[in-house]
C-alpha cells in the first residue's frame, strides 16, 4: 500500500500554520501523515503543535533542529526526509491553504509522473509582486501536464521516495534563496527531465513580499548562487535564461541598477499588470548579467 507524508516546513508563522493544518484536516484521501518540521521558530509554534497534535484527524509529527537551530528551509524538509520512509513525499509551504481534493489530485499524479506540482495563487494580486508571481510559468494555467523539471518549485509539490533515492535531498548549504533552482537542476543532470503540472493541486495564500524585497532577493541569488549553479551543472543553458543572461552582460553597466527606484515605479503601475510585469522580469534579466559582469 502506497504510504503518504506531508512535509510542513514552519518559521515563524504560527497562525499561517493553523490555518494550513486546518486545511489539511477536511482531506478527502483516506490516510496520510503529516510532518512539521519547525526551523527554529520562537513564536510558540513548538509549545502548540505538542498540546495540539493528537486532536488532528491524522498523524501530526514535529520535528526540529538541535538547540532549536534555524537552519533554512532545505535543511528543514530534510528532517523528515531523513527519519521517515513514505511512498509518496508531499510539500506545502506553511502560509498556505489547499482544497479537500488537494492530497488526492497530487496521488493520482504520481501513479504516472515521478514528480507533481500543483499551482500557487496568491490572493492579493493588488500587490505587484504577488500578480507578477501569479503570471509566472504555467501558474496562470488551468491545463494540467508534462513540463520540463526546470519549472520545479517546492512550495505545492509531491514527489516519488524513487527520485531523492536518484539525486539525493535538498541542499543544505542553501539557507536562502535558490534551493529550487538547485534541485530542479540536479533533476535534468539526470534522466528525470519531465515532471507534471497538476493544475487541480491548487494552493492559495497571500504574499506580502514588496517588488524592492524581492528583486534584492534576486540580485543576491544572481550575484552569487546562480554562477555556481551553472558552473557545477554545465549544459543547461535555457535554465534561468542563462544564456541570454550571458549575451547581455557586454551591454550593462558595472554600477548597481538603482531597485529602490525602479521598484517604486513598479508598485505605482500595479494597476497595469502587463506592464508592470514586464518591467519586473526586465529588471530581473538585467540584474542577472550584471551580477554575472562582475
């Protein structure tokens, strides 16, 4: 009997989290497990998983870090990947909420696929970044199918115990931004190229992040992780748009691009979602082969 187990990774955010496990209690698959591993939150969360625990209608484990350590978000997950032994490993961010049908459409996935991803939505698209989020990939698709493991993102996903037994876990090195970039490279460096798109899978939330937080959060991946990445996993060029990447860093200047400018800009054109857009994932291009220029 395939067995199934929920990888919770928790910082920090325990009324999210609440909401989230509640979520997950109006299932209508018949058994699964639940783990909630806790990356050295210190609002509580530990105190009130270990009281509430056993009033949910699955199996609820918490597991955390020695000392209570905050170690980021790949090492998280690692905590369950390496005490449990499930069929079909599932991972949902803690800030966000899934329908009853939610571990059942990811299940019928992986009876075909190795790997599942379902769709992200942010709520509120008034915030510039959460609508170009919202834009990104096939998040703005209601078809569901095969993709390139390039698109592998973690926060909604479900994959096979088969393919961590192939490529191994997540990165821990990786504490901030880029541990899907890592891993979804590790994926085509191996004969899993495809994984598929379960538009069913829905999971929705809201994202705060302002446009300025997260393109330095981009600058920071670009100008550090992402030439790694290239460098450990060559011939994977497309990834990232890495190549067009490379032929526009002759044409950039060596001076910062000034982000808190042109992330001002962004958030008064919300309103213009195609352009707004637009201008992000231009920002986002640039940034990248100046980093790379220098």
């Amino acid at each position: 009997m395939v067995s199934v187990g929920i990888v919770i990774p928790s910082f920090n955010n325990l009324a999210e989290l609440k909401l989230c496990l509640d979520s997950l209690c109006r299932q209508t698959f018949p058994v699964f497990e639940v783990v909630v591993c806790v990356d050295g939150s210190t609002d509580g969360t530990l105190e009130w998983l270990y009281e509430s625990r056993k009033s949910f209608p699955f199996n609820c484990h918490v597991l955390t870090h020695p000392q209570n350590e905050n170690r980021g978000r790949q090492a998280t997950r690692n905590l369950a990947l390496k005490q449990f032994d499930f069929s079909y490993w599932l991972f949902l961010d803690s800030d966000l909420l899934v329908e009853s049908h939610w571990v059942q459409e990811h299940c019928l996935t992986l009876e075909k696929s190795e790997i599942s991803i379902g769709k992200v939505y942010f709520t509120n698209s008034d915030n510039a970044w959460a609508d170009y989020y919202n834009s990104r990939g096939f998040n703005d698709s209601s078809l569901s199918g095969f993709q390139s493991t390039r698109y592998f993102i973690s926060g909604n996903a479900a994959i096979r115990k088969e393919v961590f037994e192939k490529v191994g876990f997540f990165d821990e090195t990786i504490r901030a931004y880029g541990g899907d970039a890592e891993f979804a490279l590790r994926l085509l460096s191996t004969e899993i190229k495809r994984l598929y798109f379960t538009s069913n899978a829905v999971a929705k939330g809201e994202l705060h992040k302002s446009v300025l937080e997260s393109l330095e959060q981009y600058k920071t991946f670009f100008s550090g992780l992402l030439s790694d990445l290239m460098k450990k996993y060559p011939g994977n060029e497309t990834y990232f748009n890495y190549g067009l990447i490379r032929r526009l860093t002759p044409f950039v200047t060596v001076m910062d691009l000034n982000l808190e400018y042109a992330a001002d800009c962004i958030d008064h054109l919300k309103w213009q979602h195609k352009i707004s857009r637009f201008l992000i994932r231009a920002l986002m291009t640039l940034g990248a082969a100046q980093s790379l220029k220098k």
